[in-house]
C-alpha cells in the first residue's frame, strides 16, 4: 500500500507503516527527526499525485486548538487559512484519509470527528485527547488500555520546543494506525 503521512516531522507514523512492508513517505515543512522516505516541503506539492491509498495527515494545530482559544481573538485570518487547509486535506483525491488533531475548531467549523481517542488506550500513561476525522477507515479499536492518567502534554512548560514535543504521535496510536488500517 502507499501511504502518505502528511505534516510529520518525526518518522513515527511512516516508520509503523514500513515496518509492516507498506511504501510511506512523510511530508513536512521540517526535516525528518529519523532517517527514511520524507519529502521536506509543502504537502501540496504532492498531495495530488494518483498512487496514494492512505493519507494520514497531522495538521498545524496552532490556530485549531481549543488549548490557543485565549489568542484567537487576534488570529481570525491564520485560523480561516489553517481551515482551509484542513479542508483541502480532507477533499485530497486519496480514497481513505485520516486528520488527526486536537479538540478545536475543525469541529465546530468543519464537522465533528468520527472518534475521540487518549493515548492512554494505546499503551500510554497520558491523557490528550485527540480527534480523527476518517473517510473510507474504521474507527481505531483501543489496543492496550492503561490506568494511568497524566497530563503530562498539558503541563509541558513553556521552551522552544515545546510545539514540537507536543505534537508528536504516539508509538501505541502510530502501531495501531498501521495494524488496523493497513487493509481496510
């Protein structure tokens, strides 16, 4: 299958997929924190191209977030231009998709999730929700639920690389990405 991971920086998604023998390529406007296939640059720029099966895209969660609401007020016109990008992620001619961010304004402006999941159900102690919007995918079934619940993401002091940090994919969420997704 050729999946394309779009808005990662760190390998993890893409490097789940390939580890199950899939062609991935992780896109960003960053460099790729791991070695492997990773096109540095605007989406896109290849969004278009007819061999994707699967997109799994991570958009810049900056003026989406609930956890911004407090700066909004300023930031109308970031936030129109990173909903329209979103949009255009979810119309991308790709038969299966997946946005992946945090609660926000995706959706009340686009359209509710399809699921709400917590890293804690994938085989980490930590709570961030986060919401997929699916087209043509299940929803994810929880791989190995955990009792812990810290917000270690919400209580990351401020530094910079603090967005970075944040943003990462779970390893458990990324595994379960690849095994569930992967033949759907």
């Amino acid at each position: 299958m050729n999946v394309l991971v779009a808005c990662e920086f760190s390998g993890i998604v893409r490097d789940a997929f390939i580890k199950r023998g899939h062609n991935v390529l992780s896109c960003d406007k960053l460099p790729s924190e791991r070695p492997g296939p990773h096109y540095q640059g605007d989406i896109m720029d290849i969004l278009d191209l007819d061999h994707w099966d699967l997109m799994i895209a991570h958009p810049p969660c900056t003026y989406l977030a609930v956890s911004g609401a407090r700066w909004w007020a300023n930031r109308k016109q970031e936030q129109e231009e990173a909903l329209e990008f979103v949009q255009r992620l979810m119309d991308a001619p790709i038969k299966k998709i997946a946005i992946e961010n945090p609660i926000g304004l995706i959706s009340t402006r686009i359209r509710k999730p399809d699921q709400i999941i917590q890293p804690w159900m994938f085989g980490h102690g930590e709570t961030k929700a986060t919401c997929l919007w699916l087209k043509n995918l299940p929803k994810l079934v929880p791989t190995d639920i955990v009792s812990g619940r810290d917000d270690r993401i919400h209580r990351m002091p401020p530094g910079p690389n603090r967005g970075k940090e944040r943003s990462r994919t779970y390893q458990g969420i990324a595994d379960a990405f690849a095994a569930q997704w992967e033949w759907v």
